[in-house]
C-alpha cells in the first residue's frame, strides 16, 4: 500500500525561552532534498540531551534554537526518498545516525566524522525526531533487522555511546570501573559483560540503579556517597585498581575518586559531562600512573553501528530492565516528570501518525553558540 504523506503533522517543538517543551499540530512535514530520506517515525527515545533542553538549562540556552523539533533517537519507515537517494527504499524499516557531519573537514575526510567540526545535531541544530516525519541524509541512514524490536531499535543511539566507550577502552579480560549508572551507564555494564571484561565495578549514588546494575551483570556495586569506595575497589581488584575507568557521570568526585582508584598504566574513557570545569591531581592521577584518557563522543560512524548489531543479534546485550516505560508522545509531561523524579530510566515514546492539536506561536529566539555531544 502507498505511504499517503500529509501536508502537516504533531509535532514537539521548544518555543519559549523557560523551561518545558511543546505539543504542536499543523506543523510542515519537512521537504526532502536530493539526497534525503522521509522518515514516518514510530518510536523515539527521550534523551538525557532531551531532558536538558526541556529543563532549559545554561546549556541549552546558548546552544539551542528557539522553534526546534527536539528528538534525536528513532526508529520508523522510509515515507520517501530523493531523487538522488541510491541506497534507501520507501518502506524500509531505519534508524539513524543523528550528528550529521560536513563531509569535508580533517575528521570528516580522515574516518572520524563523529568528531566534524562542523557536526549539526538532529533535534539540537536541525529538525529532529519527535514528530511524525523527519528528513535525514541517505548518509546517515540505519537499516534495521527485523529480529530487532522497535522498542530496541528507537534507543540505538544512546548505546552506541555506550558500545564506543566500551569498545575503546578495549575492556576484554580486564577489570573495568563504570562510575555512573544512569541510562548509558547501565548499558556501559551489560555490554562490558558482552564484551568478556573479566570483573565488572559500579558506583553510583541510587541504590535502585546499583541493583539493576547488578542484575545486569556487574560483580560489585558501591555507594558513591561513601567516599571508602575506592579502598573497595582496589581491594576488589588485588590492591592494584581495575585496568580500566569507564566515567559516565560527569561528577566532579566521581571524576577524581575514579582515577585515585585506577591502577597504573589503566585506561580512562570519559564519556560523562561535568557542569563547570573539573580539578585532576594530574602528575599523581595521570602523568606518574602513565594512564591513557580517552574523549568519547557520540559513536564512530559507522564502526559502532556494526558491533551494535552485531552485540544484539548474537543476543548479548540485555537492555529490556533499561527501558523502563512506553508512552505515547502526547503524554510527553508524564516520561519528562518520571525521568526528573529518577522512577524511568529510559523513556520510549510513540509517535502519532495524525494531527490534532493547533500549534502556539514561537515568542522569542535564541542563538546557538558552543556544543558538547549528545
């Protein structure tokens, strides 16, 4: 049957300069340029990135732009496609990648366009995914298996930050220290379990997140609030400190405590971001210990889409504990408040497919300005 695309569609949309997001109709379905793809959205993922802009924190009002469709995180059907478009077919089943490189900048043209310096965020710099229809390039298109779920596929992305901070501190057969088991922390520790790290250490200041963790295939959890972690740690890792530190947090204390713990010559990857600058004892935690630190942002593309497929099809990764609550996108003021309160963990909302409800009118703008990845 042929995919009737309307003229408008519902829409969530960030229009006024304070905190909240808002439910829209009558908003344009995007046009599609020669090498874009018309995404019909089924499921998207509320972000942690999500939640800073509903919340219109500092960040987000120097860097996002009143009159966004917010949304980064999705899965649906190919509705249409450029008269340029190759690879991609009406009908098919497709993520994507949602950091939309230049193509002609050093990372770009060197393998590392996840690190573009010129990067546009879906939701964040463009239109994003929190609607009914979003146009994507061809590029940045992900076919989906059939044997992955929606519920699966619409949160690719936020694993594949976890996958690529795993994956990059080459974690297998070492003791690994995840420190922050928020959404990406959690699935940090069932894919260093997929991954054959030897021993698995989480700390965390909810003690119902530790426990998930735990059934997630962690060895040993602690408290962060106790500061006798790290003896633990080390203790738990021959006195010496895990191999490796996997930050999701973005903690000050977190931070410092997680490299008091390393042992010498181990691995950081820092995926977590800190509010304000963070204070490192540099010769003692670093220099002097010969630590490696690794910056991660977003996934390689499109390295870690591979072995994110590859972890879910071997049936190595379990993230059904993680999404913790299914929604409808116009119920979005309830997953926004559960996430606040710390009672969802991952929030997957269900995208209408009509319009229904008029659209208020954008009150002011605001310019983008710096950007740390999503």
């Amino acid at each position: 049957m042929q995919h009737i695309i309307p003229k408008t569609m519902p829409s969530l949309r960030k229009l006024h300069d304070a905190p909240g997001l808002n439910w829209c109709s009558g908003v344009p379905v995007p046009d599609v340029g020669p090498r874009d793809v018309l995404i019909n959205v089924t499921h998207a993922g509320i972000c942690g990135t999500d939640r800073h802009i509903y919340d219109w924190d500092p960040w987000s009002q120097s860097r996002v732009q009143l009159g966004i469709t917010t949304g980064h995180e999705f899965v649906g059907r190919v509705a249409k496609i450029g008269s340029a478009v190759t690879r991609t077919s009406v009908g098919e089943r497709v993520s994507a990648e949602g950091h939309i490189g230049c193509g002609s900048c050093e990372p770009c043209r060197t393998g590392n366009g996840h690190i573009c310096e010129k990067v546009d965020i879906l939701g964040i710099d463009r239109d994003g995914c929190f609607a009914s229809y979003v146009s994507v390039p061809e590029e940045n298109i992900w076919p989906i298996h059939p044997d992955i779920p929606d519920r699966i596929a619409a949160v690719l992305d936020p694993l594949g930050n976890a996958v690529h901070t795993v994956m990059s501190a080459g974690v297998s057969g070492r003791s690994v220290l995840i420190t922050g088991v928020g959404t990406i922390g959690l699935m940090a520790v069932t894919v260093a379990r997929a991954a054959r790290a030897s021993k698995i250490l989480v700390t965390d200041v909810d003690p119902r997140r530790l426990k998930l963790a735990k059934e997630l295939g962690a060895d040993e959890i602690y408290i962060a609030g106790d500061a006798s972690w790290v003896q633990h740690v080390r203790a738990a890792t021959h006195d010496q400190g895990p191999h490796v530190l996997l930050e999701m947090s973005g903690h000050p204390s977190a931070i410092r405590n997680g490299f008091a713990a390393l042992r010498n010559g181990g691995t950081v990857a820092l995926l977590g971001l800190p509010a304000r600058p963070v204070e490192i004892d540099l010769p003692n935690d670093i220099i002097f210990k010969g630590a490696t630190v690794l910056g991660i942002n977003g996934r390689r593309m499109f390295e870690t889409w591979y072995q994110m497929e590859n972890f879910l099809l071997a049936g190595r990764l379990n993230l059904d504990p993680i999404i913790t609550h299914e929604i409808d996108l116009a119920d979005f003021e309830t997953g926004f408040k559960k996430m606040q309160s710390g009672e969802a963990i991952k929030v997957v909302l269900r995208i209408p497919q009509h319009d229904t409800v008029p659209c208020p009118t954008v009150t002011s703008t605001s310019v983008p300005t710096n950007y740390s990845h999503s």
